[in-house]
C-alpha cells in the first residue's frame, strides 16, 4: 500500500522470501543460537556496571550490581586488571575502567555510528521476528536508510530513503519522550500530522508519556491500517535524537506481550548506541 503522510511519501508493502538478507544457512547461524560461555558473560557484566556507575567500585558492590558470585567477581576484576582493562586503586579497593579498552575499542571509534547499527539489524529481526526498520533523525524529519527483512513466508516490507515527520508514528512518540516534549509542544507538533486511524492529542500524549516510561513509542494501526510499529531512539553526544530503530508486524500478529518483549529488546540495542544519555527537555 502507498499512504502520504503530512507531504512525506512512505510506504509498506507484503512481500515473499526471495533473496532475504537473514536467511538462515549453517554458515550463517543465528545470533544467541547455542550455550553461552558463563566466564564471559558474568565479565561483560562487571564491566558494563564499572562504566555505568560514574564512580570507582568495590568488588562486593559490583558483584552485587552485577549479579555475579563475589569470589568469581574478584578472580574476574583482578585478571581484567592485569590485562590493562580495568585499574584497581590500593587506597580505596576500588575498580575502575582501565585504559586498555580504547585499544579494544579504537577500531570502532573510527568507524561510522549508522554503519555499526547496521550490523545489529539482522540479529534484531532474528530475535524479535520482525521487520527492523533504521531511520536517520534529520531536522524535523525522518529518513529510513535501512532495513533488515524476517524470515517468513509472509512479510512487510518498506522502501530505503522514504521519508516522514519526525513526530510521526512509533518513532515519533520515542523521539518526542527523548526530548522530554511539554503537552502544549506535543499538541502543536501533532496538529499537522496525518494520521491512517484514529487518534487525537490527548491519545498522542498519553502515548508519549508511555514511551517515556518504558523507553520506547508503540503505535497501533494509526500510521497504517493493520500494522503495530515499536521503536526506540538512539542518541548523539548532547543526548538529541540521532536515530530510530523500529520493528514492525501485522496488527493480528503481535499482541501486548510481544510489543513489551520487542520493545525491551530495541531499547536495549538503542542504549547500546546512544553516545548521550537523555534529551533535553525544549519549548521548540
């Protein structure tokens, strides 16, 4: 189907399973699939609780953040010291992150954020068995620059560089909860939009406040007729909105359970990418 939307062309389209970008083969596993290795996901725990804690820790403190058995936290925290990953300061018997991760890190830190994102679409499109859509925030509108099909026989579809109002659809809500938008700017934003079902300011809203509580927008059959979109925002350095990462089904095919369950998995990925942690509130 071809829908216009507030001057900005989008559409979405059922196709089969031809030449499908996540095809499974045996050379090309899923994501997830087979027995995770305990040792390193207890040590990417640790570490992520030491970047996420803005301060030096003690090793019970972040055993106990992380979830992970105190003696196995110290054997870890001291080995990934010895390997220049993390610092441990004799005074205060606290860790830190250490230096070495920027040279884990540096190859990534020279590569092109939309292009890493990139990479996770197929994983997301596994894990939640939908069409992920990524979407380029620019100024008040949004740009779709990629997309990663699902595996079934049925599908939807849409087609890279259309373009929509930022405050549109699923996305919008998530953009709209980022930059902590005031009802007044949210019912401004919402008069000129175009919308396929029905919806009004008060419904935007409440919507928008939900998305700010859970970390990401829903929008049920209200951009299309019979599709449920769920997205979360990616941000920039000053916290703005850089990108949405949106997963979208047929409205018979999600219920309630599987949009908390998608939407957790998109918010976690969008964390993942932020280079800043919150939006600014506005009066835009």
């Amino acid at each position: 189907m071809l829908l216009d939307r507030s001057s900005a062309t989008a559409s979405l389209t059922l196709s089969g399973l031809l030449n499908s970008p996540v095809r499974m083969t045996e050379d090309n596993e899923a994501p997830g699939k087979g027995k995770l290795v305990g040792a390193v996901v207890q040590t990417v725990r640790l570490l992520r609780v030491l970047a996420d804690s803005g301060a030096p820790m003690g090793v019970s403190a972040a055993a106990r953040t992380a979830k992970v058995n105190t003696s196995t936290a110290f054997n870890v925290l001291r080995t990934l010291t010895a390997e220049g990953l993390t610092t441990f300061d004799e005074a205060t018997k606290t860790y830190r992150l250490g230096a070495g991760l920027f040279e884990l890190a540096k190859g990534l830190l020279n590569s092109n954020l939309a292009d890493l994102i990139r990479e996770e679409l197929p994983r997301l499109a596994i894990e939640t068995g939908r069409l992920i859509a990524l979407w380029e925030i620019v100024d008040d509108r949004v740009v779709l620059i990629d997309r990663a099909l699902v595996d079934r026989p049925v599908r939807l579809d849409l087609a890279v560089t259309q373009r929509m109002p930022l405050m549109l659809g699923a996305v919008g809500r998530a953009a709209a909860a980022r930059l902590e938008l005031k009802d007044a700017d949210l019912k401004r934003y919402f008069k000129p939009l175009r919308w396929a079902g029905p919806i009004d300011a008060a419904r935007y809203i409440g919507e928008v406040r939900a998305a700010e509580r859970n970390g990401y927008g829903v929008d049920r059959e209200t951009l299309y007729h019979g599709i449920v979109a769920i997205a979360a925002i990616i941000t920039d350095e000053q916290g703005r909105p850089a990108f949405g990462l949106s997963a979208i089904d047929l409205a018979n095919q999600i219920d309630d359970e599987d949009i908390a369950r998608v939407g957790e998995k998109l918010a976690e990925a969008a964390r993942r990418f932020s280079l800043g942690s919150r939006g600014g509130r506005t009066n835009e």
